[in-house]
C-alpha cells in the first residue's frame, strides 16, 4: 500500500466521525462506537499492529476517561447543588441589579461569571449555567442559548482548571519521544509545556479582547427590536473595557502560573473592576437597551423554561456573598493545590497507575482522584451542605440529576478517548509504518505546505465540532498538528498552541453544547439556529488566530527548544 493511501486511511477514523456527526446526524452515541470500531481495524489490518497493543492502547484510554468523568461530574455535581441550596438564585439576584441595560447584563454575566464558570467547570458549562441564569433575568430563550454560546471561545483552552491543556494537549502528545528530544537539547517537558501554555495564553488574549464587544453586536442585531448593528456598536468603549479587564490578568496568569487558572482569575478580576464602573456608569453609553416587549416576540425565540430558581422551600433567601461562596473557595482550594508543594505532594501520594500496560512500552496510565480537579470541587461541595446547610434530599436530588448527565457523556468518551490512544500508539507496529498522526501530518504538509498555520486553527475547531470537546479536538490532533510543524521546520509549540486556541473556538459551534444549552431553557429541535448566529464569531475566531500565526512564524520567527 502506497504512503499516500495510507495517510488518507489514517484519516479516516476522523472523516467517518465528521460524515456520521454532521453529514447524517447521527447520534454521538452512536457514531462513536462506530468510529472507534473503524479505527481499531485500521490499526489491526493497516498498521499491523499487535492486537495486545490496540487493547493496552483501549485500556490506556480508559483510565484516561476516568480522570476527564471525575472532573465533569465534580463540576455538574458543584452546579446542581448550588441550585437545590438557592445559591445559583442568590447569584442571579445580584447581576440583576447591577445595570437595566442588556448589554451590560450580558457582558457581566455571560461573558465575566460565564468565564469564571468556564474556567471552574467546563466541558460547556457556562452557556448551561449562564443560558436559564439569562431567561430568569428576562432574556429571550434563543437570545441566552446564542450569547451564552459565544461565551466558548477565549476561556475555554483553559477551562475546568486547565484540563484542555493539562490533559488534552498531554495526552495528546508523545511525551516519553519529546522529553527525549528535549533532554538531547538541554532543556525539559516542564518548560516545553508552560510555553505551550503561554503562547495560548497570549494568542487567546490578543483575539479575544473583542470577543464581549462581537457578543453584544450578535446579540443586539439578532434580538433587538430594531435589528440594528449600530444599537450594538454604541456599547463599544464599555464592550473593549470588559475584554481588557478579563484578558490582561487572563494572559498574566497563565503566562506565570501555568494552564490551570487564567480564565478563573481573570474572570474574577474582572467581576471585580467591571462591576463597580458599570454600578458608577463608568463608559457606558447615554441609550439604555432593551429587548423588545416579550408579547411580540416571535416563537421561534421563546422555550418552555420555567424559572424554579427563586422556589427553594422553606429557606430564608440567601446572601449574594454566600451564594458565591462555593466558587470562591473553589479557585482559593485549586490555587493552593497547584502552587503550595506539601499540599500538591500530599494530593499526589493517593495515586492509581499502571504502567506498560499488558507489557506494551510506553503505554501507562495514571489517576490521582483527589489532585484532579474532579476531587477538590467535591470536597467544596461536602463544604457547601454545611455553610448553605442543606438538606440530606437535596443533595440526593443534586447527586441523582448530575449521575443523569453523567452518564450520558461518559458513553460517548468511552469510545473517544480510546480511539485516540490507538490513533497515538499505532507508531509502535510490525509493518515499520510511522504514527497514524504523523501520516496524516505528512499529507498535509506535503499539501498546502507553508501556509498551513493559517489553516490550523481551524482543523482543531473541526475537532471540537467533531467530538464536542476541546480537551478531545486536543487529544485527537495535538500530535497531528505537532508532526506538521516539524515536517514544515516552525516551533512545534506554538503550532500546538494554535491547535489548542482552534478548539476552544470550535466549541461556539458544537453541536454537544447547543444541544446541553438549548436543553437548559427548553429550546431543543432548534439548534441550527442557534449555530447560524455563532458561526460568525467562530469564522472571527479562526482567521484572527490563523493570522497570528502566519506572523508568528514567518515575520517575528518564534522558535522552541526542539528547534535547537
């Protein structure tokens, strides 16, 4: 078999997800199985590799998926529970007194507590938290599922505490083949990381300083009762202030600090400068806008949400201060975990590894449950039931419907996480035939050649579309993205850097989390429409970003240890 069709076969596993997905609609469910059936046979008959290896490789994905569950249902668990205490409402009441105006309104919440949520949570969170958070304050229901969307882009690479790089990128790479190349130059994985991590940090900072203002011009166009760009465009001094206030810390931290907290404290420090200046009309604009009156609005707009929030039986209202005192502890417990050492050894010491798996070189996993993000948010939660002192039923309830969501995307990354570990380790084969990722970086490169950076945003973006995830888009295409850069003779890192800002853009057009959103507000069935709106700020996304990159590597020559 020639090297040409066997890159087109690597491919493959990618295309059939894509065709399935989008082409038929097929259900994730569904179409995964599927894809990772297609994947394990190429690897078989194809690749040649060793049946021990592809289940060792299954088993490695495994473990992987474990750790990504434990982190998604802390999150979910942390959000339901703060909905049975009435901390979610106490949060509510103080955005709405903040400013009449809805451009303030979705600035502070969608964009600011959004990334906050983003950066705690996750896995599209904040447009499920953020879209009913919307509708209670009197948005309409497609209004809050569009803007709550656009809220997936600059926080998201570094979403529920760092995972999209922590864990996506990591896993995604060959580390154990790098660390060796990294060691021959004299330098090592830790610093190859943290300038991954910087230069997402940066380039996510430079497009997405506009992103707010694009929110509201979105917004206002589409929901205004004079669909005017102008009525948008009024807000802008206010808009650029918000998206300087979130990405200069946001850049800042994940510069110094690492991966794991730019969107939390950005997001707070944020909260902290933009909610005083818009309470003293500090840039605001003399107009106060509105959404047309509710009775003329078309069907199309409305769900079937009924706001409960406010119904939490037999409990004084709480404080807004103790409402958000679930996330405070939260980032204060993350911050510790990650920068005091005798707390961070102490997390790690309860570890869960297995190492060669099935004898297979190279193949371990590793799961530390209480270092992991999922372990601390649930330790926040046990502290949450005694401070908003809950009831033992209102945490069943909150434990029975996050084991509900759960489950359901525990199905689909079974098969998912799987898929790419074979995709990874199929370097390892008896045909002598190079990684599946590296063929498919072959044939690119070898196609649009030089001018390939522009493009790699966007092929990051198609995986998240793909697999609904930015941490999975990373997982599945970190190595691909890698192996080009070095066929193309530019730093590796910030090649990667642009796969990772790519997929954080794609998650304004997943279809996963326009479904988790609409579902919030009970807008199901409609969510092309929604995507007909958000397709714009992703196209801004990606040019913006594939630009940065063009002059990244050819005008300013960014370099990386690997290159030396």
């Amino acid at each position: 078999m020639n090297q040409t069709l066997l890159s087109l076969l690597a491919f493959l596993p990618l295309v059939l997800a894509g065709v399935l997905l989008i082409g038929f609609r097929v259900q994730a469910k569904v179409a995964m199985p599927v894809v990772f059936l297609v994947t394990a046979l190429i690897a078989l008959l194809a690749w040649d590799m060793t049946f021990t290896r592809v289940l060792a490789s299954t088993f490695q994905g495994l473990i992987l998926t474990v750790g990504l569950l434990w982190i998604i249902f802390g999150a979910i668990m942390l959000l339901n529970t703060l909905k049975h205490s009435g901390g979610i409402t106490a949060i509510r009441n103080g955005f709405s007194s903040i400013s009449p105006d809805r451009r303030v309104q979705a600035l502070i919440v969608a964009w600011l507590f959004g990334c906050f949520i983003e950066g705690a949570s996750g896995f599209g969170t904040p447009a499920a938290v953020a879209a009913p958070l919307m509708v209670a304050l009197g948005f309409p229901a497609l209004g809050a599922v569009t803007v709550g969307m656009m809220i997936q882009s600059t926080p998201v690479s570094f979403g529920a505490v760092g995972t999209p790089i922590v864990v996506g990128v990591t896993g995604g790479l060959n580390r154990n083949a790098i660390t060796e190349q990294l060691t021959a130059n004299g330098s090592s994985w830790e610093s190859f990381f943290r300038l991954i991590a910087s230069e997402v940090a940066i380039t996510h900072a430079i497009v997405g300083v506009l992103m707010p203002l694009i929110m509201v011009i979105v917004m206002v166009r589409f929901f205004g009762a004079n669909r005017s760009w102008k009525e948008g465009l009024s807000i802008t001094p206010f808009a650029l202030f918000t998206g300087i206030a979130f990405v200069v810390p946001y850049a800042l931290v994940g510069v110094v600090l690492g991966p794991e907290f730019p969107s939390m404290i950005g997001a707070l420090v944020g909260l902290a400068i933009v909610v005083p200046a818009a309470r003293k009309g500090f840039l605001l604009p003399k107009d106060t806008w509105d959404f047309p009156d509710s009775t003329t609005w078309p069907d199309e707009w409305l769900g079937n949400l009924e706001i409960k929030m406010d119904q939490v039986a037999g409990k004084a209202p709480m404080s807004i201060f103790m409402g958000w005192v679930p996330y405070v502890l939260l980032a204060v417990l993350l911050v510790i975990s990650r920068t005091v050492p005798s707390v961070t050894s102490a997390l790690q010491s309860i570890s869960v590894s297995w190492n060669n798996i099935l004898g297979e070189s190279g193949v371990s996993g590793s799961l530390q449950p209480l270092y992991l993000p999922g372990g601390i948010i649930l330790i926040v939660v046990l502290l949450t039931v005694l401070l908003h002192r809950m009831r033992a039923s209102e945490l069943g309830a909150a434990f029975s419907e996050s084991t509900k969501t759960l489950l359901g995307a525990g199905f689909v990354l079974i098969f998912t996480v799987p898929m790419v570990r074979i995709l990874i380790n199929s370097g390892v084969n008896q045909a002598d035939l190079v990684s599946m990722p590296v063929a498919m970086a072959q044939l690119v490169a070898d196609g649009v050649g030089h001018v390939y950076p522009f493009f790699s945003p966007a092929v990051g973006a198609l995986g998240a579309f793909i697999a609904g995830s930015n941490t999975v888009s990373n997982l599945m295409l970190s190595d691909f993205q890698f192996n080009v850069a070095e066929a193309l003779g530019v730093s590796t890192a910030m090649m990667v850097a642009l796969q990772a800002v790519g997929a954080a853009a794609g998650n304004m057009i997943a279809i996963h989390n326009v479904v988790a959103a609409s579902a919030t507000v009970g807008l199901l069935g409609r969510e092309g429409t929604t995507l007909r709106k958000t397709i714009l700020p992703t196209l801004y996304y990606l040019i913006f970003t594939g630009t940065i990159g063009l002059v990244a590597f050819y005008v300013i020559g960014v370099s990386d240890p690997l290159m030396g």
